[in-house]
C-alpha cells in the first residue's frame, strides 16, 4: 500500500506459520522488493490476517479474535516500533476480518456483524497511538463476510448470506460510516474466465449494455484519484511502472493446423470442465440446459497453441452452438487451469474492440451473432468470495454511473404509452373528485442515525465520575418541523438506563474540560431530576465529536442558524467559549393581541411559587384553572413583593411584602382581599360573597390597572382592589391550598425571559469577554488583549464541520499559567521552603489551598502549545523586589516589595505563556491591544447611523473608534482620548454617557458629550463607593452599577443626564453569603460575590455572573428603587462575561 506523497510503498504479509513479514525496498520502480523481514509478535500471538492503510497504518487479526495494531509507522521507521492490543467489540465476539483505510478501519466478526472503529486519524496515527488504535467501536446494524476499504475510505463487502457485492453509500470525511448499503449489480464479462456467463442471445441493450462513451468516463472516474492528495506524476508514474503482464505471445491456449482446424493435445481444456463446475448456478437468462447436451458440450474445445500476432481471430465450434465463436488475440481475461492464472491485459479506454460489442461482430471473447447482436455482459447468479478495493478511488462527489445507477434498473418503461395513458386518466378522475388537501397531513420523509460511545457521567447526588455508554438517537424530517432526538445514559453493561431525555430539554452544551480531563456539561434546567449532566472522555478528539454533534441537534431543534439577531445577549464562559442567546423565536412565539404571553409550569403541585420576570406593572395580568378539592377550606393566592434577607431575619418566615393577598375561605363564603407591609397585615376587603365551592372548577383572571388590580371570576368581573403597593415591585407568584393547578398563563406588556429557560448557542472562536449593540454589531476582546470584529457567520473548529456558515477565520489567542513559590523564614537558614504543618503548599495558586507545581501544570486541550518558558513575573501586583519576591508577615497577608524587619514568608509568582490555534466567525482588528471596550448605537437596525464605540488600550488610555456603523463593524481609525488616570474599564451609554474606571479604583465621567462632538470635553472624577477599588463599571439609561474588587455591586443614585448626570451618592448591595447564586461545587476556587455586571442601555434590565458563574438577572428593579430586590437565577456554566447591549424588548 502506497504512502501520501511519498514513492515508497509497503507490503506487509502474514505467511503460513502466523507470522508477519514485511517487505523492504518495494517501491513503484521495484515493486518486488529486496527481501523479507520478520516483524517479532509479543505474547505468542499468532495472526491470521492482517491490513494496512495507505498512510501505513497496519491493523492484525489474532487467531484469538483481538487485533493488534502497529504503533510507530513513519516515513523514516516504515516497520514501525511496537504493537498494540485492542480489545473485539463484545468480550463473546471474535474479529475474523479487518480493513484499513485513511481515517477509517472497518471490521467483521464470527457472527458476520459489521463494525467501524471510530477514532482513527491515519496522518497522525505514525506519532500518535490512540490516533492509529482509534476510541471505540461502534456497530453497523449489517452483516457482511468480509470488507475492504479503499484509500480514500469508501468501502466495498460482500455478503454475509447473499454472497453479493456491495458498497457504502454516503461516506464522507465527516460521516465515514457512510449511510446505507448499496447492492452493485455487477454484470459477468463473457470471457474464458467465467464458466456460468449466459451463452444466450439478447438485445444488446437490453440488460447492462452502457454506451462507450459513459463507459469510458465511469472506468475514469473509478481508477482516477481525484479526491487524493498524489500529483499527476506520481499517478502517470505507477500507470507507466506498475502493470505487470505477460504479452500475448507467452499465452499458448489453442493450436490450429494449416487447414483451420483445431487439434487436441494433453494441454487441452475441455469446455465441459469448465462448465460443469458451476452448473448449478446459472440464472435464468442463461442458455438452457436441454439446448447443451453432453455430448453437444464435450465437442466443443479450445486448443492451447499460441496466439498470432496478425489479430486475427480464432474459431471455436462445436454441436450445440448455434453460430462460430471468434476469439480476438489482442484481449485476455484470466482464465483458471489446473491452479494457475494466465492472460493478457486489456484497457477499456484503448482497447475497444474487446469492450465495445457495437465496434465488430466479432469483438467478444466468445463472439456474437451477427443476426441477434448478442452482448459480451450477462446477468448470472454469482457468489462473490472476494472484493480488494485496495487500488479502487471513487470520487463520491461525481461516482461513476455503475454507482449512481439505482442496480441497474432501465428508465425504458417510462415513456411507453400504456403507462401515460393510465397517468392522464389519474389525472382527470381527480379533477372530478371534490377534496380539501389542507386537511391532510404532509407526506415526510424522515431519516434517522444513532451515535454512541463510551463515556464517564457525573449526575445529581453523585461525587465521582462513574463510566457509562452514552447514546444519542436523532430522527430528521425533510422539513425540519418534525425533528426529534433522545440521549439516553446507560450503565457500562449497557443493561440498564441511568437517565434518558429528549434533545428539546438541552438548553445549554458547554465544554468544562480540567487539563488532563476532557469533559463537557449539558444543562437541562426544566428536568427535575438532574439539571446539570457531567461528562468525561477518554481524549480530547472524542470530546469534541460529541460536542459538535449535541451541539449541532440541539440548534436544529430550536432552529437556530447562522447570524444571531441583533437583540441577542451575547457571554463568554471561563474557558474562551462564545455563546449567544437569540429573543427572537421566543418573542414570536409569545406574542399576543394586546402582549405577551408565557404559560407558566402548573404541573409542579402546591405550594406553588415561581418569578414573574418582568414584574407585574401596569398592563400586565395572570389567568388560573383551577379545580377545587372537595375538603378544601381556605385558598391563596399571594403577588410577593421580593426583597432581600439578611441573615438575622433569616429566621422570620414570610417577611416579604404582599402587594395582593387573595384568599378565599370557602366555608365561609367570602373572599378576602389584602396587602402584608413592612411586617404588618392592613385593612381586608371581604363584600362581594365568594363564587367559588369546594369542587367546583374556577378560572382566576387578575389584570392589573393604574387604578388596581381587577379580579375576574369565571370571566365575570368580580372587584377591583386599589394599589397599596406599586405594582412594579412584585416579583413573586405564591399559591396554597388544596387544589389542582390546571394552566396558569403570565401575560406581559414586553417580552418574558426566563434565564432558566434561555437556550445558549456556541457560536465559534476564543474570547474573554463580547460586546455588542442594537444594531448587531459586535466586538470582543481575546485573552491576548487582540479585539476581534464579528463576521456574521457561526461555525469554526468546534462543529467539526458539521454545520458551518461563511466568515469562518482562523485564530489565534495566548494565556499564561501562573505558580506561586512560597518559602518561610528560619532563623537557622534563613528564608527556605520547608515551611510549617500547617503552611500552605510550598508551589501553589495564588490562594495557596491548591498544590501547583511547574512540572505538573498541563494544557487544557490538544489545540494549546507553550510558547516560552517558566519565567519570574516581574510585574505581579503589590510589587517585586529585584528577584521576583514579595513578602508578608505571613500567609496569607498584604504582600509588599520590600523586605521588612517583621516579615516572615515571602513568594514570587512565575508565569508561563501558551498559545491556542482555532477558528471562528472573528476578524481581527488591527494591532492595537486592548483592555475594554464598550458600544452603544442610538440608531435602529438597518438605518446604518453611527455606532459609538469606547475602548481603553493596553496602556491605559481611552480611545474613541471613528466610522463605526452596522455596514462598517469595523470602523476607520482610533481616536486617542487622553486622561490624567491609566484606565482599567469604560462604558457607554444612551445621551451621550460615558464612565470609565481608573486604575487607582475611582470612577470618571466624560464632560460635554454631543452629537456634534462625540468625544466630549474632559474627565470628571467620583469618588467610589467608601473602601471599594472599582475594577468595572456598567451605565444604563439614568443609573450607573460598578463592580469592586471585592465582588461588591454599588449603584449610582440620583443620575439624571441634563441636571446631575454624575449623580448624587452610591448604593453598595449587601453580602449574602449563603445566596445560591454563590455557591456552584462545580467550578472550583469559587468566590463570594460577582464576576461581571452589564446593563441593558434602554431599560431597567441588569444581569451579573456571580462569583460561581452563574448567570442572574436582578429583579424588583423600579423607577424609586434602581437596585431591584433580589436575583433571578439562570444555569451556572462557569460564565465570565455578558452583554446586553442589544437587548431591546418591543413593547406593546
């Protein structure tokens, strides 16, 4: 098998004794080689068939039924070094058979079952051996008695109970399990080779004839490799070198004397043998056997005296054969005589007399009738023992039309006039038949495959990662509308189910990888069960298969393609990945007359409680089923005004306002209307009787007014209670009672976003944090501090190509690892690593509770490389001295550059740089490195104004982009702002606001912002909250959140833009240490507070990453209370930033 690009070739052998030899020096110009050398097998193995690939990846078959594969096969070392075991797929089954391929080995056991090894990357397997041994073996649902792989991986078989020929429909270099079986009628040459070929005379276009011209381009498009990477040198090369025959002088088949006739001689060949051989197996098209007697049969010889030159052609007679049969010289088929294989060669391209019946009468090996024209193919009943696709290329994207042709079957029978007739008489009868097809259901094709593989899961309630089979079942329909998918965990055995869900609950596949540990998560928040799925995989290449494919599922289910809208939230996780959540289906399939709509979970029994996410103001109204159990007295229906608790009034229950209490008492015959404030119940409301009976059912319709809230009973008005508090602050639905929920639907006045229910979609590329605007135009900055433009596509190397869109680039980003040294002093040796029991780990995180060591530190992926060396930082904060070190009086502490006489530890930090290569829909702007950036478009989508776009450089200093606008994402030139201040962080917002974070943790605000001078005046310094160092700042319309190093939120009050646009004092948020949004046991080293805090420019929406990288959306938020009271909680997928920048929700 010859190697990619190179002129050697190999041959491996297995000989008679169950060894393996490999044969040196084999080469297009030597192609017998020098000599044999005998490769050593370990463990006495003893091998029974054996493969190689075109790459020189070289598969074995033990007598045993494992395989074996040869690890260390190069270019330099084609012998390889060592072997390695792999185990059958089944501990009860045995591989008979293997095939090797480029990136595909396929293989057959006892049972005839068919079997791909997934994993497999032949250029790579000579350096890699999980590459060359693959990942694991997943079954073909076909049973074959053998196969053989082509070099460009197409596969042919025959098979298991037929005997037939076949050949994989379908594959490609991102599906090489191909789709299904294709039978391959192949038609017998009427040769000396082929004793059951049909002797019968037939049309000669009747059964497999095929014009010359199709037939020329179907034997090129076969034997051309198009799809390989060999130059046409090479291929003219072994065109030129590698045919070996002999001529057709060295061929001495028949004798003939001067008068014609042929004489016998102990060399003859009896035709009879020949055809008594296989008698039985001749079809139905072949020549009858009343017609070939025995005696008829033994007259017909064929002498073996040698061919002339001249071309002239020989005769063959005898009883039983209705015409003579001439033999053309210049054609040869092999022919079986007592164990040997002689014959002549042949091109169907040059040689066309032997393969086109149409040129002469007298072109086939057997001849024809001049009379009946019979053809040199026939149809026969033939059991194939073997097929070596070894030298056979098939471009699938042009297959020759022996393929394409569905087995052959003839289009003759269209055009006849029988079958036209009885289509226009169909045609007519339906015209008289009165029908309404709208009420019919669409015919759909549907197409299914199913995906599976070895894996270690982590569910709810579990501490450890547990192995398991994991198996994905994706059906399709030709329009998408009907698609469906389940994964299903089973136990390692495969016998029992640990969870299975459909696809349309996955709301989020995120890659949550440790160094060392390829993992993914899938987030599944609406399953009670387990909301977060953990899985873990043997290598990095199988991880991120089962990435893109979940990925690419789940985004057909909700389909989402392509370009994300332009009120899309954008986030990055901690890992670099980009994702985005897109409004706009949820907002389609929300919208209402006079709102929108969310129908809220009813099936979660009572006590009921769930967010109202958009609060319940003016506009806004909620509608109950319900049905009423028999013994129920009183019921309750509570809006919750939500506020924040501290720890002391933990202990108080219920101390949240009530803004409406409905409560029916159904003994009593009343309805109770009242408010809970500041701990106090006031005046209740109780006329109007109560409609409701124990029983009975009940529809519940409350509409809140600017004059109240009007209460509907069974769509009769039944009162209507004023406010006593603002409606806005309500933030929480409660119900009690004994009764069962039936529908409950939440109606809006804005779009309802629920964070739980948000469906994330990677989009491509490494980012540390995403920017963006109304428009749609989108900036992010790398971890390199390189900005990157968004192109508009999505895809890039995470889809595997599985899905993909134009403006796909390739990029590039850095990161570096960090290790402390810590070391202690003592007063015998001085400063020295030992350190005390109970110290910190001497090489360690800057938190010292984690061990970290330069030797262990490994890269996160297989996509990363070190790009230097482990250096001292010299620029680790608090300062340095001239080696590197910092000191404290002990850990942990304030650390400081200079050695005081009270120190008594010390570190320095060390710094290694490593580089990541990918793609995605990024484009990379420019050389200017920066810190933050922040955008802000006044302008509605498609009206192309300018986008204004604030970034701070690496240097610290402000810059302003000049000619943004959605048809020029990119802008024209920087602008360079200066400041008295290095700043840190900057945001931009609605009437020209723009806020900046200096690196002294102060915050500032631009002066004297117009349209006509968007880059304002100057700087104007606010002091930050009392003890905070601000490290980011957020600016919405009339409000400004900072974030501090601390992970503490302040809120700027009294913003107003013409008359204190600095506004008057801050609010910090207080610390709740126990708040779920902190604690997630998955991301390791997770703090208390937050990581990020963004707010939409136009409206009262803020959303935060806390500190465990969960997502929340502040709640309570009023026009009085610019704070909001409390977190509505999304999934916690480790993220690291948000924007909202182009959340805008349509109101109604």
């Amino acid at each position: 098998m010859q190697l990619r690009n190179h002129l050697l070739t190999y041959l491996w052998v297995e000989i008679k004794y169950l060894e393996v030899m490999f044969r040196v020096g084999t080469s297009t110009t030597c192609p017998e080689g020098q000599r044999w050398s005998t490769i050593k097998l370990v463990n006495g193995y003893e091998v029974c068939q054996i493969s190689v690939g075109i790459t020189g990846l070289v598969w074995a078959v033990l007598m045993i039924g494992k395989a074996i594969v040869r690890t260390g096969v190069t270019r330099e070392n084609p012998m390889g070094e060592d072997w390695v075991e792999v185990d059958p797929p089944q501990k009860d089954l045995k591989l008979i058979q293997v095939s090797v391929g480029t990136d595909a080995v396929w293989a057959v056991t006892q049972d005839g079952n068919v079997w791909f090894r997934k994993g497999i990357k032949g250029e790579m397997s000579g350096v890699c051996e999980q590459m060359g041994a693959g990942t694991g073996w997943v079954e073909m649902l076909s049973k074959m008695s053998l196969v053989s792989v082509a070099p460009n991986d197409q596969v042919w078989a025959i098979g298991h109970e037929d005997r037939c020929l076949y050949y994989r429909s379908g594959i490609t270099q991102s599906e090489l399990t191909g789709k299904k079986w294709r039978l391959i009628n192949a038609p017998l040459q009427l040769s000396r080779a082929s004793s059951n070929a049909s002797l019968s005379s037939s049309n000669r276009h009747s059964m497999c004839g095929t014009p010359q011209q199709q037939r020329h381009q179907s034997w090129g498009s076969l034997n051309r490799p198009h799809s390989t990477s060999e130059g046409t040198m090479l291929i003219r090369e072994w065109e030129e070198q590698s045919r070996s025959a002999p001529t057709p002088t060295s061929l001495k088949l028949w004798q003939r004397t001067n008068d014609g006739t042929t004489n016998k001689n102990p060399q003859q060949t009896s035709f009879q043998d020949i055809y008594l051989n296989e008698g039985k197996k001749r079809s139905a098209n072949s020549l009858d056997m009343d017609d070939l007697t025995e005696a008829s049969v033994a007259n017909i010889t064929i002498s073996n005296e040698s061919l002339t030159k001249t071309g002239e052609s020989i005769v063959v007679s005898g009883k039983g054969m209705g015409n003579v049969v001439k033999i053309n010289p210049a054609a040869w088929s092999p022919v079986h005589s007592v164990g040997s294989m002689v014959g002549a060669e042949a091109h169907p391209e040059t040689d066309g007399s032997i393969f086109d019946p149409d040129l002469t009468s007298d072109s086939g090996v057997y001849g024809e009738d001049e009379s009946s024209g019979a053809m040199y193919w026939a149809e026969c009943d033939t059991s194939w023992y073997k097929v070596e696709a070894g030298a056979c290329f098939v471009d699938t994207s042009n297959p020759p039309k022996w393929i394409a042709d569905t087995n052959g079957t003839g289009h003759g029978d269209i055009a006849e006039t029988w079958r036209i007739y009885i289509l226009e008489e169909l045609k007519k009868r339906l015209q008289k038949v009165q029908y309404d097809p709208s009420i019919y259901e669409k015919v759909v094709e549907k197409s299914s495959w199913i995906k599976n593989g070895d894996a270690k899961c982590k569910v709810k309630g579990s501490t450890s990662y547990e192995d398991c089979i994991i198996e994905l079942e994706w059906i399709s329909s030709d329009n998408g509308s009907l698609d469906s998918g389940i994964v299903t965990i089973l136990n390692s055995d495969g016998a029992t189910t640990i969870m299975q869900f459909p696809v349309s609950e996955i709301m989020c596949v995120i890659c949550c990888s440790e160094p060392g540990n390829p993992r993914i998560a899938i987030h599944t928040p609406r399953m009670p069960r387990s909301k977060v799925l953990r899985l873990q995989f043997s290598s990095d290449t199988e991880m991120e298969d089962w990435l893109a494919h979940l990925t690419s599922v789940s985004c057909k289910m909700n389909n989402v393609y392509g370009k994300p809208g332009p009120n899309s939230i954008w986030a990055t996780t901690a890992l670099g990945d980009v994702y985005v959540y897109d409004p706009a289906a949820l907002e389609e399939n929300q919208l209402s007359n006079d709102g929108y709509v969310q129908e809220l979970d009813a099936g979660k029994g009572l006590p009921f409680e769930c967010v109202l996410q958009n609060g319940f103001g003016y506009g806004s109204s909620l509608k109950i089923t319900a049905c009423i159990h028999d013994d129920a007295d009183r019921l309750s229906i509570n809006f919750v005004c939500y506020s924040t608790v501290s720890l002391k009034q933990k202990s108080v229950m219920d101390s949240h306002d009530v803004a409406l209490h409905f409560n029916p008492r159904l003994k009593e015959n009343i309805i109770v209307r009242n408010t809970y404030q500041n701990g106090q119940w006031g005046d209740e409301e109780r006329n109007g009787g109560s409609p409701l009976k124990p029983g009975s059912d009940f529809t519940l319709e409350i509409v809140c007014e600017p004059r109240g809230y009007k209460i509907y009973i069974d769509d009769t008005e039944f009162t209507c209670y004023s406010h006593r508090i603002l409606p806005q602050s309500i933030t929480h639905l409660r119900i009690k009672g004994l009764m069962t929920l039936c529908s409950i639907f939440y109606k809006s006045i804005s779009v309802i976003i629920d964070p739980t229910t948000m469906f994330w979609r990677q989009m491509g590329g490494h980012l540390k944090k995403v920017e963006t605007c109304s428009v749609g135009v989108t900036w992010g900055i790398g971890y390199g501090s390189t900005a990157w433009v968004y192109t508009g596509g999505w895809g890039g190397l995470f889809l595997k190509g599985l899905d993909s869109n134009t403006g796909i680039n390739s990029m590039v980003d850095t990161h570096n690892y960090y290790v402390y040294e810590n070391q202690r002093w003592n007063p015998v040796t001085g400063y020295t690593s030992h350190g005390l029991p109970t110290d910190r780990y001497m090489w360690s995180d800057a938190s010292g509770r984690h061990k970290r060591t330069r030797e262990h530190t490994k890269l996160l992926s297989m996509h990363w490389h070190w790009v230097s060396d482990w250096i001292v930082d010299f620029h680790t904060p608090g300062g340095v001295d001239r080696d590197g070190w910092q000191y404290a009086r002990d850990f942990p502490a304030q650390y400081h550059g200079k050695k005081q006489f009270t120190d008594y530890v010390r570190r320095r930090r060390w710094f290694r740089r490593c580089q990541l290569t990918t793609s995605g829909p990024w484009q990379e702007l420019g050389n200017t490195k920066l810190l933050d950036v922040s955008l802000y478009a006044p302008g509605k989508p498609g009206s192309d104004a300018p986008v204004y776009i604030w970034a701070i450089a690496s240097n610290g200093e402000a810059l302003f982009r000049r000619g943004v606008s959605e048809s020029c994402p990119m802008g024209v030139s920087w602008e360079h702002i200066p400041s008295d201040q290095a700043l840190v962080g900057i945001s931009c917002g609605p009437c020209g606001q723009v806020w900046a974070v200096g690196k002294n943790g102060s915050s500032y605000w631009r002066l004297g912002i117009t349209p006509a001078k968007p880059t304002g005046i100057q700087w104007q310094n606010v002091e930050p909250p009392s003890g905070a160092h601000l490290k980011q700042i957020s600016v919405g319309k009339d409000v400004v959140w900072a974030l501090d190093m601390a992970g503490k939120l302040s809120v700027r009050h009294g913003v107003q833009v013409n008359v204190f646009p600095e506004g008057t004092h801050w609010q910090t948020l207080p610390v709740m240490p126990n708040d779920p949004i902190h604690i997630d046991m998955a991301v390791a080293n997770a703090k208390q507070g937050f990581r990020q805090v963004a707010i939409a420019r136009e409206q009262g929406q803020v959303w935060a990453v806390s500190g465990a990288g969960i997502l929340c959306r502040r709640i309570g938020i009023t026009d009085e209370n610019p704070a909001g009271t409390g977190w509505a909680t999304g999934i916690g997928a480790n993220w690291q930033h948000i924007s909202i920048g182009g959340l805008v929700n349509k109101t109604k």
